[in-house]
C-alpha cells in the first residue's frame, strides 16, 4: 500500500506543477527555489512565500505541493539514507519536473493526432485529479515504477535500438501497452536480448533527451515513430567509465548480428528485398530524472535515399515475419552452431546484411560476391566454376536444379567481373535477389552442417561438400 500511496502522492505533484506551470505562470526553477528555501533550509513558508507575489489560489497550490513534496521527501530519505537533504530534494524534485515534461508532451501528441489545441487539452487536463490520471495513464505507471526503481536500486540500464521497416505478426502497433493473447508483444533470444515494441513513456522519454540535439539530422519523432519494434539489450553497466560506453556500444552490434540475419533468413518472400535497418542506439539510464544519451546516430549511415529530412513521412518496404518461432530457432541455430565464430563465416554474414543497405546494384552484387568468397572460394582453381560448383551442390540434391544453380552463379560472376574491370554489363534486379537468396540459403546451411557434424571453421564445410555432396 505505502507505494501506491507514494505513487499517487508523486503523480499529485506533477499536477500541481503543472497548475502553477500554467494557471499561475510559475516556471519551475522559481517554485523549485521556494520549496528548496522551505524543506531544506527549513525557513517557514509564510516567510518564503511573503517574498514572492502570489494570487491566493497559487499559495493555496503551493501549499498542497509542499505537504505532498514533504511527504515524498520523507519516504527518499528513510529508503535511501546515504543520501544528504540537498541529494534527496534534487532527485525528488527532478522528477517531477520531468514528470510533468512528460505529461505535456503526451498532452501535445493527443492534440496534435486529434488536431486539436495543446493548451486546451492541457488545461482540461489538469482541472481534476481523475481527469489528470485518466489523461496520464499511458505513461504515469512506467513513471512511478522507474522512480520507485531507481530509489530501491532495482533497475538497470537498457540499450535500446529501432529496427525500421520491421512488422512481426504481421500487425502494426504503435507502443507496448498493445498485447497479442493476454501476452505483451515480444520476442525473446535469451536472458537480457528481446525484441519488443518501445513503450509511450520511453518513446516521451527518448524525445525529451533529444531535444536541443542538433546534430540528429531529421526530426526524432519521424525517427522513432518509424521504428514500430526495437532490440532492448540490458548490459551489466556497474559504474561508468572512460571507454565503457564504446565498450557497450560494440557489443550491442555484435547482438544485433545474429537477430537481424535471423530475421532476413526467416522471411517467407525469397523474391524480395527488406530494408530493415538499424543505427540508433540509445543508452537509456536507470534514473528517471536523468536524460538518456543517444549514440551512433548519422544519416549517412542509410541508403542514400533514407538520408533526406522528409524521407519518413513516406512508404517503405517492410520486412513482414509472421513466423516468430522460426525466428527464434534461427537464431539459436546460427549462435550456438560452432562455426558462428569463424572470421570467413562472419564475414559473409555482414557482407550479406550489407545487401540490404545498398541502393546501387552494383554494390549489391559485390557484397553478395565477397559473400559467397569468403564462404567457398578456398583451394585452388578457377573462382567461378568452384563457387558455382560448391554453392549449387550445398542447396540441392536435384540435377537438374543444381545446374539452374550452377548456371545462374556463374552468369552473376561474369556481371561482378564487368563491374570490377570498368565494363559495362546489364543487370537485372531479379536476378540479384536471386543470389541473394541463395546466399542466405548457404548461411543456413553452413550453420546446419556445423551443428551436425561439428564443424568448426569454413574450409571443414568446404571439405564436406566436396566430397559427399
């Protein structure tokens, strides 16, 4: 009971801030010093408030918003009692005042969403408490438990990272508060990796700390609103130091490997190409009353046609799985098949994700050919008829398939040899989804064999098809 209680006592607060805010022009700093002069230097508040020129009804609400801040004060103090009277009241008041920050961006989405006029809604709003919650409700249960959390040192940092042009189920959804079978949306790899909806009071929380960022070359809610799923990662972080961030940030993409091959080998289309994407990565604190900080962002880091400012508004393509259990089985499949770790394998991995980022085709066509290199290129003879050879007997049993393989991968050679030797060649899109296809196919299976046989590195794979396939 003492947390709902407390709960609602913090919620209170950011209401009447938010009153004093805008029915009595108080800015948060002033109303800040007043209650700092109050309950830390212990003045009395007729002292305080005599000082300062305030309608009746203000003193009244900032009566009510020194007894509930009392309050909240005592139970910070009694929970975290390392902390000084100075330590405690910034914390506390540092949550409200992002609280209520919150609450109006909220009220300014609604608004806006509805076409509707943000000062109206928010005056509404805030003339009664049950109207208040009501209001609030998407975002205050996730602003308590965090305040709650951190206070009780019971939360963690999350890395949080967009996956663009991703729909799972088929279903687009904006936030997490959205549920499939009683069941929140998500997709769980192992303990601290999951791909789940970014909730409203993160995707608040998020905008919040970018604001004045002018480095984020286009508006961050096109960017995030974009992103329907996102990739949360929960690091051990136990103290912040110098080169620990890069340190997370690295790791971060090495996790992001795996599930975005999984989810590019688990796609029903074979004819197509996705443009999921990722470069955002937010590294979003435990406190709530701190900003979180965004990383590795830059446009130029998209295909060129993602990299002007209104390209968000518009259609994309959309990776589509309905299939999450295959998801998972790939996944788990590629990460736990010994040859995971091999340098050549790994290679052909990010040169075959790089795919999916190219808008010319002829890069296409030279990811795809160091993908399939570094997969079968090894000994010796002439590299067209042994990675066409090798390729068309690794995905089928069948002749007459087989050539069709054989015939096709040895044409797409004669098209990357043109582009590295300065010749002109026609190419046809078709035809490199095709091998990109088939070098999705290889990666499978390469992992298929590995597990099987217990094949550690390329070459051991190499070995196996040409002598039993």
């Amino acid at each position: 009971m003492e947390k709902e209680e407390i709960g609602d006592t913090l919620v209170e607060c950011v209401r009447d801030l938010l009153i004093l805010k805008h029915k009595h022009n108080i800015n948060y700093r002033k109303l800040c010093n007043i209650l700092k002069q109050i309950i830390v230097r212990e003045k009395g508040f007729e002292n305080v408030l005599g000082m300062i020129p305030l309608e009746e009804t203000a003193k009244s609400t900032v009566s009510e918003f020194l007894t509930n801040m009392t309050s909240l004060m005592a139970y910070v103090n009694k929970v975290r009692a390392d902390w000084g009277d100075n330590e405690s009241f910034r914390f506390t008041c540092a949550g409200i005042v992002n609280g209520s920050l919150l609450f109006e961006m909220l009220v300014d989405m609604y608004a806006t969403e509805n076409g509707l006029e943000f000062r109206s809604i928010l005056m509404e709003s805030i003339s009664e408490p049950e109207t208040f919650k009501k209001m609030g409700e998407p975002i205050f249960n996730e602003f308590v438990n965090s305040w709650f959390g951190y206070l009780h040192k019971k939360t963690t940092w999350k890395l949080i990272i967009p996956l663009y042009g991703l729909s799972l189920y088929g279903e687009k959804f904006l936030f997490l508060d959205y549920e499939r079978n009683g069941k929140p949306y998500e997709l769980v790899f192992k303990e601290g990796v999951k791909i789940r909806k970014l909730s409203l009071f993160e995707y608040l929380k998020i905008k919040l700390s970018l604001w004045g960022n002018f480095n984020i070359p286009f508006k961050p809610n096109l960017v995030l609103e974009r992103a329907l799923w996102v990739v949360e990662l929960t690091p051990e972080i136990p103290e912040m130091s110098e080169g620990l961030i890069e340190k997370v940030i690295k790791d971060a993409e090495n996790e992001i490997l795996p599930i975005i091959t999984s989810l590019r080998i688990a796609n029903p289309y074979p004819d197509s190409y996705d443009t999921l994407w990722t470069k955002i990565i937010v590294l979003m604190s435990p406190s709530p009353t701190e900003k979180d900080e965004v990383y590795l962002f830059t446009v130029f880091d998209l295909p060129s046609k993602f990299q002007k400012a209104d390209v968000l508004l518009f259609p994309m393509p959309t990776l589509i799985i309905t299939d999450t259990k295959k998801v998972i089985e790939i996944y788990k499949l590629l990460t736990t098949s010994p040859i995971w770790r091999d340098n050549k394998y790994q290679i052909a991995i990010r040169r075959f994700n790089m795919v999916y980022t190219r808008e010319k085709l002829e890069d296409k066509i030279l990811d795809l050919a160091i993908a399939l290199e570094a997969l079968f290129s090894k000994g010796p003879g002439d590299l067209r008829y042994k990675v066409s050879l090798r390729l068309s007997r690794l995905l089928e049993n069948n002749p007459e398939n087989r050539e069709k393989i054989f015939e096709k991968t040895k044409k797409f050679y004669s098209q990357r040899s043109s582009i590295v030797h300065g010749r002109r060649t026609e190419v046809n899109e078709h035809e490199i989804k095709e091998i990109a296809n088939y070098v999705k196919q290889a990666i499978y299976k390469f992992a298929e064999l590995s597990k099987t046989q217990n094949m550690k590195h390329v070459s051991d794979i190499l070995k196996y098809i040409d002598h039993y396939l």
